[in-house]
C-alpha cells in the first residue's frame, strides 16, 4: 500500500468532491465583485502585515483574485481550469485531487506571504496544468477554442516561462519558484526518480545484449586466443584438420 493509499484511508473523509468547480465559481465571483467595486480587491489580497492584525482571511482569499480583468480572457482561464480539475478528479479521485490542491496552496501561501503573490496566484493553477499534461501528455485540445494542440506542449511552454522568470530572478525568487511547486514535486517527484532509475536499468539490458548479440553473430572465432572478425577484422580464419578454426597467427601452432 503506497504512502497516498494509507493518508486516502485515514483522510479520505475530508475530500471535497467538485473542489475545483467551486474555485472557479469564487474566481468568477471575486472578479465580478471587483469590476464593481475595486476597492474590494485591497480587501482580498495576502498583505503580510495586515495578516499579523488579525485579517486572516487573507490566507485564504488571496488565491481567488483572477490573474486577468479582461472579460474575454477570464471565460477561457475559468473555463480551462474547470476543464483541468474534472480532469484530473476523474484520474485521481476526489480526495487525491483535493490532496494535491492543498498543499499547493500551502506551497503558494508561503511563497506569497514572503516574497508577494503575483507568482504564486498564477502557479497554483498552472501546478493544474502540469499534473493533467504529466498524466495524460497526448491529450489533444483546442488552444482558444481553435488551435489543435497537445496539451504536454502548453504545460512545457508554461513551465518556460516559469523557468526564464526563475532565472531572471535573485534567490530567493528561485526559492518562490520551487516552493511553489511543492505539491507537484511531491506527487511526481519519485515516479520521475523510479522511471529515470528503470530506463537506466534498460539502457543496461540493452547494451549487454547486443554486446552478447555481437559475439554470438561472428561468423569466425580462433580457438586459441579466442579473437574475431569482428574484433580484429585485419586477421584471416582457417579451419585446422584438427575442425577447429584458427587465425593465421595461431594456425601452424595448431598443426603442431
């Protein structure tokens, strides 16, 4: 039983079927709220120190700020992210997707609480992204509702844009970056190790045999220093009349 089989059987009561759906309707809510009124925006953000008087709830609130105040650009984020979290409920389950949701939150709480929340806000779905493109790398969709696209392609180009802000970035810029990952590191982090382990494993097997392949497919071999046209092409081969087959070097030993 895997270590996530054992926390689903002890947690599994907490999962909050539909997670994703009810993030996009906040999304969609907080954004509405603020095309009305941006003053309310000030009252959302993850602003340390008003945390530390006592505002706690802008642990919480932060991560339904919407990353674009366009009309047209929200449908499509809404409307993807929605898309992603059915995803990924239906390959995980409820409580797995809830699982890796949370403690990407966390991830993000901490990298917006001390180095600020515009990254964070973005990655958090974006860790969405990369765990459907991880799961289902071939899977096709309609970039805009027009461009065919698989989506591994979108997630890497994400995931570029995160490294090139990373690198463009101090320390602990790069820390933010990592941090904010967490959620994905941990729940892909040691199939890549276990998957990188076997194809080393493969590589392995493979070189062995067609080294076994190649000694087996020679068409001479001396019988006394043991050596082939494949490993000495410049030699020639005789058969002795002892039916042993010898290179010419070795030949007149044999007759001996």
């Amino acid at each position: 039983m895997s270590v996530l089989q054992v926390i689903e059987k002890r947690l599994g009561r907490f999962a909050v079927p539909g997670l994703i759906r009810y993030v996009v309707a906040l999304n969609a809510l907080v954004f509405l709220l603020i095309k009305l009124q941006p003053a309310y925006g000030y009252m959302l953000v993850l602003d340390p120190a008003a945390v530390l008087r006592g505002e706690v709830w802008r642990l919480v609130t932060w991560i339904f700020i919407p990353t674009t105040f366009s009309f047209i650009w929200i449908i499509f984020y809404l409307m993807f992210t929605w898309w992603l979290g059915d995803l990924l409920e239906s390959a995980w389950g409820a409580f797995r997707l809830t699982l890796y949701y949370f403690i990407g939150y966390l991830g993000c709480t901490l990298t917006a609480f001390f180095f600020g929340q515009s990254l964070a806000n973005v990655a958090l779905n974006a860790s969405l992204l990369f765990a459907v493109a991880t799961l289902m790398p071939d899977l096709q969709i309609m970039l805009f509702l027009v461009v065919p696209v698989k989506i591994k392609w979108v997630a890497l180009f994400s995931a570029g844009l995160f490294l090139f802000a990373a690198v463009g970035s101090n320390w602990a810029g790069r820390a933010a970056v990592f941090v904010t990952f967490v959620n994905y590191l941990i729940f892909f982090g040691p199939i890549f190790f276990k998957n990188t382990a076997e194809a080393r494993k493969v590589a392995a097997r493979r070189a062995q045999f067609q080294s076994a392949k190649i000694v087996t497919d020679t068409l001479h071999r001396c019988h006394t220093c043991n050596r082939t046209e494949i490993s000495n092409p410049e030699l020639d081969f005789r058969v002795a009349t002892d039916g042993h087959e010898y290179c010419t070097a070795h030949l007149q030993a044999s007759k001996s």
